[in-house]
C-alpha cells in the first residue's frame, strides 16, 4: 500500500469549496451518471460510476460523503494488464482566513503495476496536483460570476493592476 498527502490552502468558505471539490470530482466520473442531474449537492453514498480515457477505465464508488467536511472515492484504475485500486479522501478544514483541503491518495498495485509503480505514482500525484489546481481554477471562475472581481478592476490575470509608463509621441508621459 502506497500513501500520497496533498494539502490546499484556499481564501474561501468552506461551504463554496466543498462545491468546488464535488462540480471538478463529477466532471469526470459521475457526471454522465443516469442519477446525476448537476443540481444534486452531493453524490449519494454507494453511488458507482464508470469512466473511461484512453485505455485507462476508471471505475469506482462513493464510499463517504459528509458535507461539507469529507468525500471519500474507492476506485478501480484498470490499464491491462495493470489494475490500482485507489482511494481518494478529501477532506475539508475550517481556517482563520479561509478552508484548508487535504487530499490524502492511497494505492494498491498488482503484479504489472507494481513493476512501473513509479509511473503510477507519479500519475497519481499529477492527478492530485491537477484536481486542487481545478478546484483553484473553479473558485475563481465562481469569484468572478459572482461580481468579486479584484480591486484593480481586471477580469484576467494578476490580482494587481501594473502601470507602464509610456512616452507618447508629444514627449509627455502617460500611463497605461
């Protein structure tokens, strides 16, 4: 058994992370589900889903689901003649100045995977890596839907507005 440990630090309530977390978690796995209709605020426990990206089929199963604080996915990724068994828990944690997401992965492979276990475990960290930078890109996404676009007004980028100072072509100075 392996074991990954990631941890999000995010200036937002924990209610709006915890959403964030379920809409990136569905995109790819239960969202096509008959069940899901995208108004359900959390997959139901015992819940299964079936996916597939390239070779990899990933299928798997809503083993805990507490709002807002705890999600936890037992999942089957199958690359024949590899097969990992995963388990993906998230947890949610209040903070002075916002949430704190801790995802723990933890991983068993057989016989072939073990022999590209590095492989595995790094697709496994990207995979961690890329679901918390999702779960940044959403809040920010819904920031910006709400009207909490940053002090200097721009929609994209850097929350801090940059001044060039530029010469025009009468020799004074103006600023962009």
């Amino acid at each position: 058994m392996f074991n990954q440990r990631h941890e999000a630090h995010y200036s937002t309530p924990i209610i709006t992370v915890f959403a964030s977390v379920l809409e990136v978690l569905a995109r790819r796995r239960w969202a096509a589900a008959p069940w899901f209709d995208g108004e359900i605020t959390r997959p139901p426990v015992g819940c299964r889903y079936a996916s597939r990206n390239g070779t990899l089929v990933r299928r798997g199963r809503v083993v805990e689901c507490s709002t807002p604080v705890l999600l936890t996915l037992y999942e089957s990724l199958i690359d024949a003649p590899c097969r990992v068994r995963l388990r993906l828990r998230c947890r949610l944690e209040p903070l002075d100045s916002g949430t704190s997401v801790l995802l723990d992965a933890r991983y068993e492979l057989n016989g072939p995977a073990y022999l590209n276990r590095r492989r595995w475990r790094e697709q496994i960290h990207g995979h961690c890596c890329r679901l918390l930078t999702a779960i940044r890109a959403r809040l920010d996404e819904t920031d910006v839907d709400q009207g909490a676009v940053a002090d200097s007004g721009q929609n994209i980028g850097s929350n801090i507005m940059t001044v060039t100072n530029t010469t025009s072509v009468n020799g004074k100075p103006s600023f962009k």
